[in-house]
C-alpha cells in the first residue's frame, strides 16, 4: 500500500512520538 510508505515517513518525521499501532 502506498500509505504504508507515507505512515512510514510519518513515524520517522515523528521520531516515534506516538505509537503506532502498527
């Protein structure tokens, strides 16, 4: 899935400051 590529780069843009639920 290509959101699965924009959460990625959404959790390192973060740096993890939420957890994901994934």
């Amino acid at each position: 899935f290509e959101h699965s590529a924009f959460l990625q780069d959404r959790e390192e843009y973060f740096g993890g400051v939420e957890s994901p639920e994934e």
